[in-house]
C-alpha cells in the first residue's frame, strides 16, 4: 500500500509541477533571451523526464497485471494512462500558448478553460494517432513538445504490445487463418 501511494504522488507532481513552473514563470517577470531559453530547456527536460516516469509506471503496471489480476484491470490501466499523458501534455501545450499565443494556430479565442480543453483534445487526439484537431503547432518550441508527445506515443504503443503476452497468440491465430485460406 504504501509503494502504492508513493507512485500516486509521483503522478500528481508529474502533473501539478508544469502549473507550478509556470506561475514561477510569470512571476520572474520581464526575462532576457538567455534566461527565457533557459527556463524553456528546463521545462522540456521536465517534460522528457515526466514522460519516461509516466511510461516506466505505465509498463510495471502492465507486468503485474499480465502476471496477477484479471483482464479489466489491463483495461482500466491502459485508459488512466492515456488520461494522465493526455492531461501532461494538455497543460504543457497551455502554458506554451498562453506565454505566446502563435506558437499554435487555430486555437479557440474564448477563457483559459475552453483553451485547455482545446489542447486536451488536440492531446489526446494526438495520443490516439488520428489528429483531426485543426491546433498546429507554428514554431520550434511547439513542434518540439508535439513531436516528444508522437514519440511518446509511438513508444508507448510498441511497449506495450511487446510486453502484453495474449498479443502474441492473437497474432499466430491470425497468421493461422491466413495460411488456412
């Protein structure tokens, strides 16, 4: 129980700290160009971090599951992942927009919150590899943070087909009713 409440933690400050490092952002003020790229660096190194954190959870969670508990679990731990990078990279593509608002065009002009359900969608949209959201990202900072979350993705997708143990029969039952035909 108590390994169990010191992932959860590390999962809410995985989500918690990009709000936090942005209201130490704005209130720093007017900052140079260096301290502004410094302080950039600094965010998309959390973002790396926050990223492989939530993925290496993500996968001990799957090997338990694939050894211990039932179907369902898999389930319900494969959609709180998606929510939870969703969520980080939701938050992330806010603070980005709202410190300069054409690193992403096409975004809804209306209050903070319909902005950030805006990106929510565009997350997980982005997540799921079918991005119909009209967002783009429009400059390096913005495509840097969009092309770590396909990556992640993408990353994501491969491990856990590689680690789940029923997706190897599924696939010899498929090759087996190939080569019947």
């Amino acid at each position: 129980m108590k390994k169990k409440l010191e992932k959860s933690k590390a999962t809410v400050v995985t989500l918690i700290l990009p709000i936090l490092m942005y209201l130490l952002y704005k209130s720093l003020g007017t900052l140079s160009n260096f301290e502004f790229y410094l302080y950039l660096a600094f965010f998309y190194y959390f973002i790396l971090m926050s990223v492989m954190s939530l993925i290496i959870e993500f996968f001990e969670k799957i090997y338990v599951v694939n050894e211990e508990k039932p179907k369902y679990h898999l389930i319900s731990e494969v959609l709180k992942f998606i929510f939870l990078i969703s969520i980080l990279f939701s938050t992330n593509y806010w603070i980005i927009n709202d410190n300069n608002s054409s690193n992403f065009l096409n975004v809804t002009k209306g209050n903070k919150f319909e902005i950030f359900l805006d990106f929510f969608f565009y997350s997980l949209t982005t997540f799921i590899m079918n991005n119909s959201s009209e967002i783009k990202p429009n400059t390096i900072i913005a495509k840097a943070v969009v092309l770590t979350q396909i990556i992640a993705s993408f990353t994501t997708l491969v491990l856990f087909l590689s680690q789940h143990k029923e997706f190897g029969n599924i696939i010899k039952q498929i090759e087996d009713r190939i080569n019947r035909k």
